[in-house]
C-alpha cells in the first residue's frame, strides 16, 4: 500500500468521495473539485481551477449554481455526462473558506434510483388502484374505526363522494340506527370484537323493504405503516331471493305431498273402510251360516285391497324399493304401475346393473323421473315414452322423451299448478345436477346429468 504524506492526505480523502464535489467563489469559477466531478465533465480535476461554470453546463444549469447563496441547496437538477446520458441529481451546498477566499462547496447526489423507484412507486399505485376499481366488490380500508380508502363501488351504496368518505366513522356508512344489530355490526366493523364475516341489509326508509343484502368479509392488514381492517362487500342479494325461492318450493312441495297423502286416504281408503263397516254391520243381521260366510268373504276382499292400497300409498311417500334396492328397481316398479298395455307403455333402458348411488340422488332422481312420467299421462296425450339410465365416465345421466305433444318449457316451469317443472328443476338444483330441455319435432327431450 501506498503511503501519503500529510499535505496530500486530505485532497486524497476529497478525490475517493463518490459523489461529485466542487467549489466555485464568488464570479462561478472553481476553486477545486474532486474526481468525480472531473469525470462528469470528461476534464481532469486539476485543471479546472479558474475556469467558468459556464463552460461546462447550459444556462438554466449553470443559473442554479451562481444564484446567491443557499438558493441552491436541495435543488434538484438534470445533468447530461459526457456519454450523453441525462440523470436527475440533488444539490447539496454549503459556505467554506479557501486561503481566506469565501466559497461555496456544491454536492451532487444521483438520485435516479430513487426517481426510478418513485416513478415504480406511482405505477405500481396506479395499476392497484385500477385493479382495486375494476374488481367487482366494494371496498373499504379502515382504521379505528375511520374509513382512510374506498373504492368507486362504495360510492354508489353510500352516496358520499369520494373525498366526502374518507375520515367518516365505519359505522355511519354500514350500519342502520334502526338495527337492533347495529352496535355489534359496529363493533365488529371497527374491528374491536373482530368478525370475518357479517350480513348487513340495506332498506328502504320506512325499513320495510330490503334493497340489498351484503356479506361482510372483514381482514386484519397493515396499511400505510398501521393496524388497519380491510372490508370487501359481496352482494348476496340474489342468493338470498334464490334461498328464499327454493325454501318457498320445499314448502310448497311439502304441503303438496301432504295433499295427496290427504286425498289417498280419503279417496282411496276412506270408501274401502266404509264399505267394510257396512258389511260388518250386515255381518250382525245374518240369519244364516251362508249369508255371515257372503259378508265375511266380502270384507276379506275389502281388507286387502286396502292393504294393497296401504302398499302403494305408502310406496309413493317412501319406496321401499328405492332404499332396499336402488334407482333401476324402483323406477322399474313405479314403470310397471303406470303403463297400461295399448294405453300407455313406457321403455326404460339402462346400463346402471343396479349400481347405488347417494342416497340423496337416487331419491330425487327417482322423483324427477315420477314427475317427468306423470306431466307424461296428465298432460302431454302421448301413447309411449321412453327413459334412459346411463352410467359412464363418472357421469349419471338420464335421458327422457315422449311422442305426445311437448310444452314451452319458459311459460310451464313457472305456470301454478302446471306441468310441476319447477320442481323438477328445484331437484336438480339441490343434488347440483345439470338439467336440459330441447324441442325436437314439437316433442320435449329432458336431459339430466349428474357427477358422481
């Protein structure tokens, strides 16, 4: 290693500064510089002493340096090098003595990194609040409790502006006075007994009418440096009229079943049972061993056919069939009591060698096809129907048709007391299986499939 005297020492410290450093007097001629100023303008430091600023920058540059003193500091400027490459640099300056000669001593920082992070900075903060904007939810940032962001989806639910929400108290935008909820939404929202997820309604002054139904998804993040919690709103409005809508059709098919059931026992047993109380009353007034053995046989012919009544009825709320052997056999049964030979005949084939399934699928495919085979004889005027059960690749499919007369399956499915699609389709939905309707030839093809 080299060794330095002491009268060189300083100026060597002054030479290894990163930084470009210069000194310019009064007139903006330099007193000294280091060496890498001297790169900067491709001259060797040492020469520079006595020459004008003037020299080596334009004007506008040039202006900054001998403008008077302190002006400059903390100035920022653009300087082409002698490669032509223009950078950003803050200006540094200070007052200093020289052999007694006042100057000032200027300090060029590159600060194109920080520029380039700054200009990242701004497109990185565009591109999420683009993509904050564009995304389907309304979204909130909060923090004890006061909003300090909102997405422009927020705006139209709150009706504040955008400037107008920042500040406000989470409370004021998503809760309702008239809730008897309000205070644990509140707290919640604030997030002083955190929840992850909350209902919230919006409705109408009069709080009659629910407009919109939201789910408040809450998390836990930092932002700007500061415990915060982020709110995203997911509209559950439709889920909620869908909710509501197959529960009215539970129901509604529950107080159905129940009719029937009503109208079987009545209809159906009610007569038999009357008629086997007559004869049992007739059995009384006998007056010979023939006549009691007329009456008793009578109601033994009475008694099963009530039994057999009994069967059906009871088939019909649950089939035996169904649970003891699977779809193919029950279906197969419920084929058997519905077709009348050169009436009515139904074809089934099927691939599925009694293979069960969920219990649940297997009944309401059962109900389907019971429905789809009675809009068949109730309404369609058809001769022959036909109905396919196929099994493949994971894939439960049944296949349905008839040669009557078909339907508009838009104006039945919602018809009262019509063709019962609905709840055709209501089943469908429930095991999440994939119903079709298509018209061929004026006939009706329905098509079900189901994953397994």
């Amino acid at each position: 290693m080299k060794e330095t005297n002491e009268s060189a020492f300083l100026p060597g410290i002054f030479d290894l500064i990163p930084a470009p450093v210069f000194a310019l007097d009064k007139k903006g001629c330099f007193v000294l510089s280091n060496r890498a100023f001297g790169e900067m303008v491709a001259k060797p430091a040492a020469e520079l002493a006595g020459l004008s600023i003037d020299s080596f920058f334009p004007p506008e540059i040039s202006r900054v340096f001998k403008a008077k003193p302190g002006v400059a500091d903390n100035s920022e400027i653009m300087i082409t090098s002698s490669e032509g490459i223009s950078s950003p640099y803050l200006v540094s300056a200070a007052g200093a003595k020289v052999e007694n000669h006042s100057v000032t001593v200027y300090t060029l920082k590159d600060i194109s990194g920080h520029k380039q992070a700054e200009e990242s900075m701004r497109e990185s903060e565009a591109l999420y609040s683009t993509l904050v904007n564009q995304l389907p939810n309304p979204i909130l940032i909060h923090i004890s409790g006061k909003v300090v962001f909102a997405n422009d989806l927020i705006l139209g639910i709150t009706g504040f502006t955008k400037d107008g929400i920042i500040g406000k108290n989470i409370s004021e935008l998503l809760t309702d006075p008239a809730d008897a909820r309000n205070n644990d939404i509140s707290r919640n929202l604030s997030g002083e007994s955190f929840v992850e997820e909350e209902e919230f309604e919006i409705r109408t002054a009069n709080r009659k009418v629910v407009i919109k139904n939201f789910l408040l998804r809450n998390s836990r993040i930092k932002y700007m440096g500061q415990d915060a919690v982020l709110t995203i709103l997911v509209d559950i409005t439709e889920r909620k009229h869908f909710e509501k809508y197959v529960l009215s059709r539970v129901m509604e098919t529950g107080e159905k079943d129940r009719k029937r059931f009503a109208a079987d026992l009545h209809d159906d047993l009610g007569p038999i049972l009357s008629s086997i109380k007559l004869h049992l009353g007739l059995l009384e007034h006998a007056k010979t061993p023939e006549k009691s053995a007329e009456m008793l046989g009578i109601c033994n012919l009475l008694l099963a056919e009530t039994i057999a009544k009994m069967r059906i009825i009871a088939n019909n709320l649950m089939p035996r069939l169904l649970e003891n052997f699977g779809l193919e056999a029950a279906l197969n049964s419920f084929i058997n009591t519905m077709q009348h030979e050169g009436v009515f005949t139904i074809s089934m084939e099927s691939n599925l060698q009694n293979r069960r399934f969920h219990k649940q699928t297997e009944l309401h495919f059962y109900r389907i096809c019971c429905e789809l085979i009675n809009n068949t004889v109730k309404h369609a005027g058809a001769s022959a129907a036909s109905l396919n059960l196929s099994y493949k690749k994971g894939l439960l499919t049944i296949t349905y048709s008839d040669n009557g007369k078909g339907y508009d399956v838009s104006g039945a499915s919602i018809k009262p007391g019509g063709l019962g699609l609905g709840n055709i389709i209501q089943r469908a939905n429930l095991i999440d299986a994939k119903i079709q309707f298509s018209r061929r030839k004026g006939k009706t093809e329905v098509r079900i499939t189901k994953e397994i």
